[in-house]
C-alpha cells in the first residue's frame, strides 16, 4: 500500500470504532521482493540477529517459512493453560542511558498498557471457553530483545476434563494480540481492508506432542519464502488516537530490519 491508501484503510477502521463496531484492530500491509539464496542460512542469520524464543523454520515444496517471533500463542503443559500476549513496542535505545529511558516510556504508557489489557480481557474469554481457574499472574512486564522492548502479560488456566490441547487451541485461535477487540468484528475488518490475505502471517507455528502438552507461536516477524519470492508483514493495533502517518512508518520499520538482516544473502532487494 502507499501511506495515501494506508491512511485511507486507517481513516475506515476509525470510523468504525467512533460507530461502536470495535475498540482496536490489528491491522497489517504485505511486503515482497524477489530473492535467491538458501533459505536456512538465512534464517540461521536472522536468528544469530535477531534472537527470538518462538522461532521456527519449517521447509515447503515451493519455500519456506522463516519465523522470528517473540511471542508465545498457547502452551499447555499437565493440563496448565499459559497465553503470553504482547502489546506495547518500542525500539532499543542507541546507548544505555537512551535505552533505558525508552524503556521506561513505554512501561509507562498508558495508551499501550490500555491496548495491553483490552487484548488480555478477550484472552481472558477465549481461555474460559475450555479452562477454569482462569487468572492474570504477570501485567505489563517489560521483556527486551536484540531491537525492541515489549510490554507482555500472562493469562493461565487449567484445562478442564474432556477437553485436548486442540480443543484449546482452536476456540482460542486466532490469538487476539494480532486481531483485535472484539474478534470477530475486528477480523472481518481485516478481511475488508487488507488487500492482500496473511497467508501464515499471524497465524501459528507450534507443536503438540503425543503426551498432550503443546506450544505454539503467533507467527509475527515471519516471512515467507515462495518462488523465488519472500514476504513479510508489518502492522500494528489501531484505535481511536492512532496517527495513521505514524502507523505507516511503523509498519515499515518492523520489516525493514528483517530485510536489511537479509541483504547479504538475497541478491535482489526491493521494497
């Protein structure tokens, strides 16, 4: 998208929170550019640069995914429910005392910690669907990584008898950090105004072992790697004070890391 359409999708999301439609909605624009090189080395380097606890590489017919996330979608382990959402970013200072101090504008932001706690209530409801004892040990809790810091709450709850990790994962799938509030309406939304569809993008890469635990990632900071092509998404929350010509070039920050990460290995680099 070029920021007029970018501000334009933005001025409709707005209108629709201002009409009471929906409080927040993730919204996200497709990059592309050509490429040639192995994919596994690029990812290796990307996640030497980048380190991310829930990365992935997963080799397709035509491509692959190289995933870099941050954030953790859905574990269970002996029956324990554990969702990790984040919201609220904002990128490593250039020197200690700048990042420090980045760091403590954003543990003090109101508007991220109000977006942080919308997504943990929805989390909240899709985790009742299948667990009781539902809680919120951790709110807000500042985790750093190689490029940004993340404001990141915990919600928990104990499956309850009869039902299986995928019986959790799906009444609580697509993670509500990367769609919005309400869900529903914030995804058709999405389907509206995004004119590309994600693909895994936002969606989630995990496992489920035979013993019934499982762990899983909401697929951000993930490319896709398809005929000789790769794409990325870059997006964020939108409410009602959003600055869409700040959106823009957030959205583009957040890929032009992984892109630059990449140069070396891809020969042709276009944005």
């Amino acid at each position: 998208l070029n920021v007029d359409d970018y501000c334009l999708a933005i001025q409709k999301i707005q209108s629709y929170i201002l009409a009471g439609d929906c409080y927040q909605v993730n919204f996200a624009q497709r990059f592309s550019t050509e490429f040639e090189g192995d994919t596994l080395v690029a990812y290796l380097q990307l996640r030497d640069s980048l380190p991310s606890p829930f990365s992935a590489y997963i080799e397709l017919a035509s491509g692959a995914i190289l995933s870099l996330s941050p954030e953790r979608f859905i574990k269970l382990e002996k029956n324990r429910a554990e969702t990790k959402p984040i919201k609220g970013t904002i990128a490593r200072g250039k020197t200690p005392a700048e990042d420090s101090a980045n760091a403590n504008i954003l543990s003090g932001s109101l508007k991220d910690r109000a977006e942080n706690l919308m997504i943990v209530d929805l989390l909240r409801n899709d985790l009742s669907k299948t667990c009781t004892n539902v809680k919120v040990p951790e709110l807000f809790s500042l985790q750093s990584f190689a490029n940004v810091h993340h404001l990141v709450s915990t919600v928990t709850g104990t499956l309850q008898q009869g039902y299986t990790a995928l019986d959790l994962f799906a009444t609580s799938f697509p993670g509500g950090s990367i769609t919005g509030a309400p869900k529903i309406r914030a995804m058709e939304i999405i389907e509206e105004l995004e004119p590309v569809r994600r693909s895994v993008y936002c969606g989630s890469v995990g496992y489920i072992s035979a013993c019934g635990n499982m762990d899983t990632n909401i697929a951000i900071r993930t490319l896709v790697c398809d005929q000789h092509k790769i794409h990325c998404w870059g997006g964020g929350g939108i409410v009602a004070d959003s600055k869409a010509d700040n959106e823009y070039q957030e959205s583009i920050a957040k890929v032009s890391v992984l892109l630059e990460t990449l140069e070396h290995y891809f020969n042709k680099q276009t944005l």
